[in-house]
C-alpha cells in the first residue's frame, strides 16, 4: 500500500462514526447519576454539601446537552476533534464536582477512569494521550485541594493520609494501564476487522473474474455453432453472387464480422469455461494460472513437480487457492533477486507447495509474526529501498494465509538462509519460503465429491 494512502478503515475514521446522540444519551445517565448521589449524600446520609456550586456543575452539562440537542441535527456524527472535546468537558466537569465533593476522599474518584477509557477505545493515540495526561493532572491536584465532606455534627470525613497517597497512585497506574490496554486491544481486533474486510473484498473481487470468465466461455462455446453456420452460410453465398459484386460485398463482410465474432469471444474467455470438466484442474495447472499475471515482470518463475506427473491430483479450481497462491507468488517476485521455484509434492495424504525465492528472505524479528495484518516495518529498514512505495503492511500475506486456510491448508514460513548473508542466486541459497499443505481429502476432487469428477455441461439459464 502506498504510503499516501489512507485506509478508509483508519482509526481516525472510525472516531467519526460516532453519533451525537449517543455520547448525548450517556452524559444524560451522567447526569442522572450525579444527581441522584448527591441528593442521597445530602437527605440520607446528612452530608453538608455546597449544594449551590454542584448543581453549577451539573447544570452546565445540562446545558451542553441541550445546546447539543438544539443546535445539531439528531443523525449528526462528531469528527475525532468534536469527540475529543465532548469526552475532555465530561473529565473536566466530573474533577470540578469531585473537587466540591471531598476529592480523592470521594469514592466516586474512580469514574475518573470513565472518559480516558472512553477514549482509548474509540479516539485516536493523540487524543488518549491528551486525556490520560488531563486525568493524571486533575487526579494530582484534588489529592491536595479539595473541599472536604462534613457531617451535619460538623465533622469532617477524611480518609488516612496513606490511604489519599495510595488512591492517587492507584488511579494513575490505572489510567495508564486500562489506557494502554485498550488502545491495544482495539487496535487489535480493528486491524483484524480491517485485514478480514479485504479479504473478503479481495475474494469478492477473485469470484466475481472467475464467475465472468465462465459466463463469457460459456457464451463463446454456446455462440460457436451458430457463428459456424453463418460463416458457412455467407461462404456459399459468396460463391452465388459472383456476378453481383455489390450484393457479394454485403456476404464477404458478414463472414468477416462472424470471425471477429469468433475471435472477441476466443479472447474474453480465456479465463476458463463455466464447465463442469473446467470447474477443476489438474494441480500444476491451477498453480501456472496463479502464476500466470507474474510471469512477465522480470524474474524466471521455475515450476517442479516432485512424484510422478501421471499420478498428478486434479484440484477444485477455487478463487480462494488461486487468489491466495497469487498473493504468495506475487510476494516472491517482488523480494527475488532473479529466480522464484515453485515446488509440488503429494502423497496418498497430503497436497504440498513450496514456494521460494532467492531474496533476502524475510526480516528475522517479523518471522514469527507473518501472517498478522499491518505489520510496520521499523524506520529505515534498507528493505524499503527495495521496494520503493511500498510500506510493508503484511496485509497481502495475511489475505493469503487466511484464503488458504479457509481451503484447508496449513502454513509455514521459513528462511532458507540467513538474510543478512548477500545472496548468490542459486537453487541452494534460498530467501523467503513458504510452504503450503493440504490433506489430500480437502483438495483432491476425486475425495472431496465424485459428482464433481464427470458430468453433462449444463446450458446458462436465465
């Protein structure tokens, strides 16, 4: 992916998928809360609170939420700024009402954690940073300034100086830790959903080629019978009319055009036939079709085969394998040097692949991690220069891996030889592999469905 290119999945775009209506919902259940536990401390509990300035203070979220109401259209979504605003005057509001209300002597301190979790999960890093270093400040001071809470025989409720000590670091480590594990998390499960989204666009796009190839052979196989007649027709009646040379003119040029016919429709259905004979393959010639887009870009693509040919497993032409193996083989094309050797291997169990090149192989601190969605590679890294405009985001290896694996295969990525050492181009000094392995039930088309192996080729109905 260029560097230039943004993802429409990005975590600044999702910050603004959030409606105004929701963070309005939840301040009013803020506001509910807030009321309900002073009134409780006030009439239950006897507590001499200023009364005056936290009903100041929870009047001016009132009012933010009716200006929010009034001013906006209720299907309005806040960008990640507006966000960022709303969550940092709930943080602000709640340190004032905590500050009237005992400060760290308050047991409801804790929802101090609220908005800086908030944040971590929807907003960007720059944001949660902000917030978190906010929280962190207000926390510190109402540890040391606070109005403090009073009974109505006068006496003021106060926790030991160890235990105000103990909350203040508790809280901190607390924002920091709940902060940094969310921003983690959802960072997480956002680049697998993200990664899973073009999979499947990615699939999508592989079914959709495949379906129009067979929609198109099919045609042209249907088409050729009568092409073939009209041919045949003008061909006679070019001979009938050779001493009309106006009207012969007319039946040279439909014979032309059914041959242009003919051959449009030869072209366009390159990509296979809706057959039933084509809807599988033998292995090596799903593994060239794959191939096939990269055959032409420089770099010598060799093609083994380790049992014997005749004994070679016909395989269901799925886009997920052929899409997936193009992504492998594409990668290796890309990291070679001059060669790329694809190897087949099978067994009465197993359907094997490799594919290797003669790069540098793959960076040894992201060996275990190939396979994971956007994976960054550290500034500078020289692999970069190889790859002009390339940021390294690991999402092709992981549309591949995850393709195959829906298919059934199972694999591994290894390094042939240590990256560092300069390569040779040989057979024998290899970069990157990747090995890809099926059991032969899950592939082979003879074991998965004997319908599939024979049949009539079915007419396209509307």
């Amino acid at each position: 992916m260029p560097e230039s290119t943004v993802s429409p999945f990005s975590g600044r775009t999702r910050a603004n998928w959030i409606r105004l209506r929701t963070m309005i919902l939840l301040r009013w259940f803020a506001i509910a809360g807030q009321l309900t536990a002073i009134t409780v401390a006030q009439h239950w509990y006897g507590l001499q609170l200023e009364l005056g300035l936290c009903y100041l203070a929870i009047g001016a979220s009132v009012i933010a939420n009716l200006v929010a109401i009034f001013v906006f259209p209720e299907n309005k979504r806040l960008s990640e700024v507006e966000n960022m605003l709303m969550v940092l005057f709930d943080l602000l509001q709640l340190s004032v009402l905590l500050f009237l209300t005992g400060g760290l002597h308050n047991p409801f301190a804790l929802l101090m954690l609220g908005p800086v979790t908030i944040s971590a999960a929807v907003l960007t890093l720059r944001s949660t940073v902000l917030l978190g270093s906010t929280a962190i400040l207000m926390v510190s001071i109402l540890s040391q300034f606070h109005l403090p809470l009073r009974t109505e025989a006068g006496l003021i409720l106060e926790f030991p100086q160890l235990f105000v000590f103990g909350n203040w670091i508790a809280l901190i480590i607390a924002i920091v830790f709940i902060s940094a594990y969310s921003v983690r998390v959802t960072s997480e499960i956002n680049s697998m959903s993200d990664a899973l989204a073009a999979t499947q666009m990615a699939l999508a796009r592989e079914q959709k080629l495949t379906d129009l190839g067979g929609v198109v052979a099919a045609a042209a196989h249907e088409l050729g019978t009568p092409l073939a007649t009209i041919k045949l027709a003008s061909g006679e009646l070019i001979e009938e009319l050779a001493d009309r040379p106006e009207l012969r003119e007319d039946a040279v040029l439909i014979r032309e055009q059914a041959d242009r016919c003919r051959d449009i429709l030869r072209n366009m259905g390159r990509a296979g036939k809706d057959d039933l004979h084509m809807r599988q393959a033998p292995l090596m010639a799903v593994v060239e079709e794959a191939a096939e887009p990269h055959m032409a870009r420089g770099k010598t693509v060799h093609f083994h085969h380790l049992e014997n040919p005749k004994q070679q497993p016909d395989i269901l032409r799925k886009p997920e394998i052929i899409h997936g193996l193009r992504n492998l083989i594409q990668n290796a094309v890309d990291f070679a040097e001059l060669d790329v050797w694809i190897e087949a291997g099978w067994t009465e169990t197993e359907v094997s692949l490799r594919i290797m090149d003669d790069g540098r192989g793959f960076p040894p601190h992201l060996l275990g991690r190939i396979g994971d969605p956007f994976m960054r590679r550290r500034p500078g890294n020289p692999e970069r220069r190889l790859r002009p405009g390339y940021e390294g985001m690991g999402l092709g290896l992981f549309i591949a891996k995850t393709l195959l694996e829906r298919s059934g295969a199972e694999l591994r990525f290894a390094n042939g030889r240590d990256p560092a050492v300069p390569s040779e181009g040989s057979h024998s000094d290899l970069g990157a592999i990747v090995e890809v392995t099926w059991a032969r039930d899950r592939i082979d088309v003879k074991a998965v469905d004997q319908s599939r192996v024979l049949g009539e080729n079915r007419p396209i109905t509307a």
